[in-house]
C-alpha cells in the first residue's frame, strides 16, 4: 500500500505545477526508500518475487515520469530503476505463477502491470 500511495501522491501533485513540484519530488524520494527497503528485506529473507511486487518495485516508473518533469536526470535515473526491476523480477514471478496450480484471474492481471508501468515510464 505504501508504494500505491506514493504513485498516487505523485500523480495528483504533478496536475498542480510548480507548487506540486515539492510533493511530487517528496513522494518520489519515500518511493525510492522504499524501493531500497523492500529490496533489502527480500533480499534478507530470501523471497522470490512475485506480481505483489510490483507497486513498491516497478512502481517506481510513475513517480519517474512525473519527477521527470521537474528534474529530467532524476526522472531518468527512476525510469532506468523501474526497467531494470522489470527485467530482472519479471521473468521469475511470470514462472511462479505459470507453476502454480490455483491461481486466480486477479493476480494474472496484476502479472501484466509491470510491463506497463515500465512502458510508461520509457
């Protein structure tokens, strides 16, 4: 939930200019925390990824797009993150989910948000 609220923070903040520039810029930097956070702590319990990822990982990408408009090296440095989470976690949570046997239409939607924040952001 909380990489949904920063996505979301980031998106209703950019519509205000220059004076969403700070919560826009503020709500991107928490993302990012928490993008190091979340890694860390799979990392450190050893989880494999899966499409629940996706908003504090590859979401990202929407906070990178807006924080794009402000500061274009930041933006691209978000994007360049985003993408890289793509690639890297994608292909693993696409075999977990082909492999499990009960697996419900929700989570197969979710699958295919990755991809499309990463298009997004580039």
């Amino acid at each position: 939930p909380a990489g949904l609220m920063c996505m979301t923070l980031v998106c209703v903040s950019a519509i205000f200019g220059d004076s969403g520039k700070m919560f826009v810029v503020l709500a991107a930097f928490v993302h990012l925390c928490l993008v190091i956070w979340f890694n860390y702590m799979a990392l450190a319990y050893r989880i494999l990824p899966d499409p629940s990822w996706w908003p504090n990982t590859v979401g990202v990408g929407l906070s990178a797009v807006k924080t794009w408009m402000f500061y274009p090296w930041a933006g691209h440095f978000l994007m360049a993150l985003s993408l890289g989470f793509n690639i890297i976690f994608f292909p693993v949570s696409v075999i977990r989910v082909f492999v499990n046997e009960k697996i419900s239409a929700t989570v197969c939607w979710i699958q295919m948000s990755a991809p499309a924040i990463s298009l997004y952001a580039l």
